[in-house]
C-alpha cells in the first residue's frame, strides 16, 4: 500500500476505535486482500451508528476531519466525505439491517502492518453486486478465483437474491453466476498449469 494511503488509513481507523465505533474496511482496500489487487485511490469504510444517530456521528468525524473530500458535490447523511492528507476517506454510515450487518461479519486483519477491521470476502461480493458497475464484476470475479472453496455461497445467494428482488434487477443473480462458472473455470485452468 502507498504510504499516503497507509497514512490516511492509520489515522481513520485509530480515530475510530478511540471513539468506540464499530467499522469495517469496504472497496478497493478490501478487494486488495480478498481478490486481484488493482490500485486504488481512496478509502472507504461501513461505520456502525450507536442508536441511529446519524447527525451526532457525522458531526463527530466532520470535527475530526474537517476538509471534505468532495465539497462541490451535496452532502449526503449517510457519507461523511473527508480528507485526510491528500486522501479521500469515505465514512459511510450503516443502516440498520444488511449493512450492519458487513461490520459484524468482519475479520480483523494485517493490512501492511495495520490490523484492521475489514468486511468479508462474502459481502464485498454483494455490494459489488448491488453496485453492478463494469470494475464491480472483475473485482468479483477477481475475488470468486483467489477465494475459490472458501467462500459461504448460500450466503451471497442469499443476499444477491434479496438485493434482486428489493432492486427490481434479476440480473445481478445472472451475472453472479456467470461470473461464478468463469472463476471456476480459471481456477481450474490455473491449478492444472502448476
């Protein structure tokens, strides 16, 4: 990981646990651990909020971290874009449910020297799925080869299947299992070269 990014990282997450909320590392950071690392730009993380307070939290890390990293676009409630050095960090807020739900699930893992806390192979795969962006689908794809056997399939079903049904897009089952027959594939091609 580049040393600016290592840096903002640092200085997010210790803030995080000195105040005592709950997180869980998501996008390209993640994907780095769980998938093909591709380069990534910024930081984003999936915090819990004590009894849905989402103001009291946001005005929180607003004083910690007072540059935003976007400012000409709206705020959002739920997205407390900052900047931490010359880095992007999104703080994205959960809402009760799922998304609670990806920090609870999380691993505490080794990030180039950092333990942190990051979301699951699992459900990177399904809100990469629910993002349903080009990047999104080689990421998942990415993570379906490297974590191949390792992963709680019904699980991601599970939720892609809800996710379809709650965004009205059928498709994201058919490209997940799509994508799952192609990583299958590829990594049997890889373990029959070696």
């Amino acid at each position: 990981m580049e040393e600016h990014l290592k840096a903002a990282l640092n200085q997010a997450i210790l803030f995080l646990e000195q105040q005592g909320y709950h997180y869980a590392i998501i996008g390209g950071l993640a994907n780095q651990l769980w998938g093909r690392a591709r380069f990534t730009y910024d930081i984003e993380i999936k915090v819990i909020v004590p009894d849905t307070d989402y103001a009291t939290v946001g005005s929180v890390l607003r004083s910690a971290f007072s540059e935003r990293a976007r400012p000409h676009t709206p705020e959002n409630p739920l997205i407390v874009d900052v900047k931490i050095g010359a880095v992007a960090v999104d703080f994205l807020l959960a809402i009760p449910g799922y998304e609670e739900n990806i920090i609870t699930r999380a691993n505490q893992r080794d990030i180039d020297g950092l333990q942190a806390w990051i979301c699951s192979a699992e459900d990177l795969i399904i809100q990469k799925a629910a993002a349903n962006r080009s990047r999104d689908w080689d990421d998942i794809e990415g993570i379906l080869v490297e974590q191949q056997g390792k992963l709680d399939y019904p699980y991601i079903h599970l939720w892609l299947k809800q996710f379809a049904e709650a965004l009205e897009r059928p498709e994201i089952e058919s490209r997940y299992r799509s994508a799952l027959q192609r990583a299958s594939g590829l990594h049997s091609r890889q373990n029959n070269s070696h």
